[in-house]
C-alpha cells in the first residue's frame, strides 16, 4: 500500500472521527488485502450484531489515538 496517512492532526473533531473510521477501514485492507475476499465475508458480519459492535470499539480506540493527538482532552 502507498502512503496515505500524512499525520493525526485533524481540524475538527468531527473531522478526527472521521479519520477513525478511516483508520478502522485501512487497517482490515491490510488485514485481508483481498477486496474480494472482504466482498465475501461483508454479508456474514453485516447482520450480526456483536461484529458491528466489535466494529464500533475499534473506531471508538483509533479516535482516543486521534484525540490524543490533537489533544482534544484539554
């Protein structure tokens, strides 16, 4: 994979949530680099409810990395 993530910094947290997701999405294409694979398994964890949940938890840890980066915590 190119290089694509330039910092943590974002303007606005709304903006480093975003960055969030982006981490949690990049992180299972470097998981499993297969978009067909991924294709393929989407409908399995799609309707189940503790992946979705499971999904929500790694944003919600790559947003306390942004925040702490930005530092909205002050």
């Amino acid at each position: 994979m190119n290089d694509w993530l330039a910092s943590l910094k974002t303007e606005t947290p709304q903006k480093g949530f975003e960055l969030a997701i982006e981490l949690a999405r990049k992180g299972v294409a470097y998981t499993q680099p297969s978009a067909d694979i991924r294709k393929k398994l989407r409908p399995k964890y799609a309707k189940n409810a503790d992946s979705l949940i499971m999904t929500s938890q790694v944003i919600a840890i790559h947003f306390q990395t942004v925040a702490a980066a930005n530092n909205y915590w002050k």
